[in-house]
C-alpha cells in the first residue's frame, strides 16, 4: 500500500512510541486521515495511538495469525486512510523465534518501507556501521530514511548526517534530547490528570517532529492514494447480545477482536467502575487492563459485582482474560471483586509473565499473548479455569481471524 511506513529500531529503548505519536498527531494536525498499526501484540502502545490520531489502532501480528489475515487486516483498516503508520515492537528484527514475528516480517509481508530509528544517546560516527547494517542486512527489505533520536548538540548532528551520507541512506530528521520528550508512566491516559499529561506530551512530540523532521518528504503524495482492495464480508450475523468492559480499568483489547464479535451480535460497551448493574445479555467479555490501580472504585461498586456473579451462577458465558480474569477472583489484594472463582489476585512479589501461548480445547485451537506481573493464591491452572459457562485465565487470546472459533468455544461448555 501506498503511504504507509513502519517505524523500527535497532532496539527497544529508542524512543518509537514518542516519534511515533508525534508523527501520527503531526499528521492529523496537517489534516490527513491516518490509521496507526502496531506490530505484534502489544496492547499498550496502541492506547497511545489512539490519543494521538484520533483513530484505534490495530494489531497485526503473525504469531497469533497467518500473513493472509495481517494483509487483509491492513487494507481493512488502512483502504479509507490518507497514510498508515505501523510502529515496530522491540527491535526491527525482534521476534518470537530469531525473525519469526517480528516487525521486519511484517514491513516485508506488506511491502512498506522503514523509517529507522537510531538512538544517538552516547554515539556518533559509529552509527556507520549500524545503518549499512540494517541497509543490507535483508536486501528484501526497504529503508526509507532515518531519524536520529536523542541528539545533544548541532556538532553531534553534524557527525550523524555525515554518517548517513557516507553509508548512503538518507537523512529524515532528527528529535533533540529533551527531558520532557519521553513517556514517564505507562499508565498515562487512564485518568483525567493522566489523560491531560499525555497529551502535552503528545503536543510537543508533535511540535518537535514537525520542526527537525523532514515531514514534506513523508508526506509527499500522500493525497494521490487510490486503492483497488476490496473488504470481503461474509455475510453472516449472529443475534447475540454482548456486552464489553471498557473503562480506565479494562481497555487491553484487540481492535480486530472487538470487531469480529460484531460478526456474533450486537457489542455494547459497559463499565464496571461507573455502571451498576451488569445488563441484559448472552455473553460477558472481561478484557485485560489495570484493575489492581482501580481495586479500591471497583470494591465499591457492589452492585456491579453482585450483578456479574448472578450472571455467572445462573449459567451466563463469561470469557475473561488478565485483568478480566483478576476482577472475577475473590480479591484482589484484601480488596472485594466479584467472587466468581476462588482465588485471591496478588501483586504481591511481581515478576513478569510473558510470551506467546497456544492451546487446544475440544478440538478448537487458541493462540494469544501473555503479559502480567500479577498471580493468584492458590495458583491458578493453565490456560483456563473453568466454572460453569465461564472461562478464564491469564492470556489475552486472538479470535478475529475467524470468529465463529469463539461460538464453538462456548458451545463446548454450554
């Protein structure tokens, strides 16, 4: 697709989702219609992506789907769009097994170019070598430019140019350092105060990559875009009810997945920090987020809780995933949740959980991603607890490759 790049690293730590939220509110303010992709399965990153396009993200991830699915997903949802911009996880080349996975797959399956971020935080001419590097090392692979971040002083920018001239990639611009230039909280967004620090921060990003980045070369035709990519529809439509989480506490969801549900019924967003009672309908998706920072608003709200455990009790399919799963169990640190499953959730003595996760249930094969510091006392079995018509357990799983997967899940336990 025309008007589309990635924007990768040579590692983690480079700065990608501040120049990329910068590029993307960039572009918006300059009035083009952006649609912003991640690669692989973050769900927090796209959150950003959202503030500063204006427009939900969109995971593409070839792990947990195959690459005909990542190519009809990015035309699904970057067909209408002046310019895609798909930000790169880890490492350009980082993925679950060696390439497997990784952001260059992706830049490679869909034919985009990279806009290479190189960190110049205590370096300058020995980018030299990192460049020709990332130039040569996949020749399948196309690199737009480059854009230093971190850069100290106009002499050490001048020794960076000159780097890129003599490896013979261009030059697309440059971030300064700067010390309020950089996302201190992962958190930001989920409150009002956060919210309004993450947009000052997405502001000057915005005003920073608009001063040193060459943006009239990015987006140099963007407006000449003319696509022939047709969405195929299947047709079919459930009759389902179903209701979603979405609030500051449950806001770790697929865009793909949500809108694959709609394949299955009608999706209504709930929340269960503000609303009280759990409405009227066939299925509960309880997604990942942060319900150990809201254990406290979602203690109070009994009503809710208690509405959700009938719901459960009386046979109501319930799928909850992290965060989702945290809010069913007895507790949350000493702090009342709904009491659905009988396990306290902890964040005591933390460590990480993560990785990608693959399961077979009755025949049905679920792939999906895991990311958590939290556990549960007693320790919880993997992949699923199961209780009555609920499952739940810590993997974000992906179903919008074929929703109808999801049906037949929950007709096994029906």
């Amino acid at each position: 697709m025309n008007n589309s790049f990635l924007i990768g690293a040579a590692s983690s730590g480079c700065g990608k989702t501040t120049f990329t939220m910068g590029l993307l509110r960039a572009l918006r303010d300059r009035g083009f219609h952006v649609q912003p992709f991640k690669s692989g399965p973050d769900y927090i990153d796209p959150l950003f992506h959202h503030l500063a396009s204006g427009q939900e993200s969109v995971n593409l991830d070839t792990v947990m789907s195959s690459h005909a699915h990542v190519q009809d997903l990015f035309h699904h949802y970057g067909d209408s769009a002046d310019a895609c911009i798909i930000e790169a996880a880890m490492g350009l080349f980082d993925g679950a097994d060696g390439p497997r996975g990784s952001a260059a797959e992706i830049a490679q399956l869909l034919d985009v170019p990279v806009i290479l971020l190189v960190s110049a935080k205590a370096v300058a001419y020995s980018v030299a070598p990192l460049i020709y590097g990332f130039r040569h090392f996949n020749p399948a692979l196309r690199i737009a430019g480059v854009v230093f971040n971190f850069v100290a002083s106009q002499r050490q920018l001048s020794t960076l140019l000159r780097a890129c001239e003599d490896v013979g990639v261009p030059c697309l611009g440059h971030l300064p350092r700067h010390p309020e230039l950089q996302i201190p909280s992962r958190h930001l967004g989920l409150t009002l105060e956060e919210h309004e620090r993450t947009e000052r921060l997405i502001r000057l990003a915005a005003k920073e990559v608009e001063e040193h980045v060459d943006m009239e070369r990015i987006v140099k035709g963007f407006k000449d875009h003319v696509s022939g990519f047709k969405i195929q529809d299947s047709g079919f439509k459930g009759s389902l009810s179903i209701c979603v989480a979405r609030d500051a506490a449950f806001n770790f969801t697929y865009r793909a997945n949500i809108d694959a549900l709609r394949h299955l019924g009608t999706v209504t967003f709930i929340s269960p920090l503000q609303e009280t009672a759990l409405p009227p309908c066939d299925f509960l998706y309880l997604p990942g987020g942060y319900p150990e920072l809201f254990a406290a608003e979602l203690a109070a709200n009994t009503t809710m809780r208690e509405s959700i455990r009938h719901f459960a009790e009386a046979g109501g399919r319930i799928l909850a995933e992290c965060g989702g799963f945290m809010y069913l169990c007895r507790d949350i640190d000493g702090q009342f949740m709904c009491n659905v499953l009988p396990y306290t959730a902890t964040m005591n003595h933390a460590h990480l959980h993560l990785g990608y996760r693959e399961t077979r249930l009755n025949g049905i094969t679920l792939r999906g991603h895991e990311f958590h510091y939290s556990s549960t006392i007693p320790e919880a079995p993997f992949p699923f607890i199961r209780h009555k018509n609920v499952l739940a357990g810590y993997t974000h799983w992906y179903w919008a490759e074929n929703p109808m997967t999801l049906s037949k899940l929950f007709s096994t336990i029906i």
